[in-house]
C-alpha cells in the first residue's frame, strides 16, 4: 500500500518557516511533506487568502527555484512566491496548487496512472530548445539520444497532483528538471506507480500516454536512477 511521507506527529517547525510565516503575517496550518533528504514543506494558511506551501531543506534549494521560475508560465507547477538562502538551509515559498498528491489515494491507483501520462505528455511536448537546463545527474550519457525532451528528473506518484474529480492539475519537485531521454520520465513513473500500487498499476499509464513500454530503455534507466 502507498504511503503518504508526512512528517509524524511531534515534528518541529523548521525556524526559517516559522520566521516567514510570521513576517508575512501567515500561521503554520500543518507539516504536509517530509522529503527523504531532511527536507520539510509547511502548509502556511490566513484567512481569505491561497495557501502557501514552504520548503526548508538542508540542501540546496537553488536548482528547484530556477526551475519552478522557468517552469511555471509553461507547464502547470506552482508559482515561486520567495526563495531565500539561510544560515541553516535553504527556503522556498510557492503559491498553493489545487488538488492533492496522487499517492493521498491509495485505492485508486488509474488517477495516479493518468495523471502521470497527461502530465509527461504536456511536458515532453515542450521546445527542448528553450532551456539551459543540463539533463538530471543521474540519467548518465545521453550522446546515443537523438530526440531529447524537456523531462521532469522525477516523475514519481508523489509529485503529480489531481483533483478530487481525477484531473491532472500539476507537478512538483521539479529540482532534477532538465533536457534528456523522455524515457528516463517514462521508466521512472512506470516503476513509481508499481512501487505505490503494485503490479499492473502502470498498464493505464503506458495506455494513456499512448506508448507501448520498451523493456531495454525502462530497464536503463530504472537501474540508473535506482542507483542515484
């Protein structure tokens, strides 16, 4: 069964979300994701107003917020708000989206499906040219690649949102965003939705996105990021 990686019960605020949310008179509504590399995302909530979601990360959040900027009037992803480099990490303040993690519906494994495929859809159909964004470290050589895309890095259950009706409203964790292979996307969501639903889970998304798997490239490039 999926799992939802919500920080548990008694989690601290990072200070650096607590400090934003105070300045710009917002409260802390709940501690909504927690990242496998320390990060930690903040609902920030007031009344009448979107809510905002707040990254802190011991990690460099640089690359994602020049990523999110490039990204967001071309693709639907969140909007920056803030961005801001501390003593103790970094911090990242987006404009909330509508709709939920595809992994918050463990039962209904087709939204996470077709909302992966419309969203890599929609993303590898974009200019490959109007980037400067070298390919996601991880993906290796891409010199035998002849047709390059605008891929995601990580296109996994998680960072895909829908709607409570199913439809596709946008991506997030777009920090490894950059021009590759469309099948290092491909292998990844295929491998994600197996992961988080189980075998078969992936037969709509290959259907969806209207392409029969390659056994050789999903194999490549599941082994690879596997390995990051």
């Amino acid at each position: 069964m999926s799992v939802v990686p919500v920080p548990p019960p008694g989690t601290p605020v990072p200070f650096a979300i607590t400090k934003w949310a105070a300045v710009n008179k917002r409260r802390v509504d709940a501690l909504v994701w927690q990242g496998r590399h320390g990060s930690i995302t903040a609902r920030l909530v007031a009344d009448d107003v979107k809510p905002l979601y707040a990254k802190w990360s011991p990690h460099d959040l640089e690359p994602e917020a020049e990523r999110l900027s490039w990204l967001s009037s071309r693709f639907p992803s969140p909007r920056m708000a803030d961005y801001e480099e501390l003593d103790d990490g970094w911090l990242i303040v987006t404009v909330g989206l509508p709709g939920r993690s595809a992994v918050e519906w463990p039962e209904r494994p087709e939204l996470a499906a077709h909302g992966l495929a419309e969203a890599l859809a929609q993303l590898h159909s974009l200019d490959a040219t109007d980037t400067l964004f070298d390919e996601p470290a991880w993906v290796g050589d891409q010199r035998d690649v002849h047709d390059l895309s605008i891929v995601h890095g990580a296109a996994t259950v998680p960072n895909v949102l829908v709607s409570d009706d199913g439809g596709f409203v946008g991506m997030v964790g777009v920090g490894q965003l950059g021009v590759a292979d469309r099948w290092a996307d491909l292998a990844v969501a295929s491998r994600s939705l197996e992961h988080h639903f189980g075998p078969g889970a992936a037969d709509e998304f290959w259907a969806a996105y209207g392409e029969a798997p390659d056994p050789e490239r999903i194999r490549r490039y599941r082994d690879a990021y596997l390995a990051a």
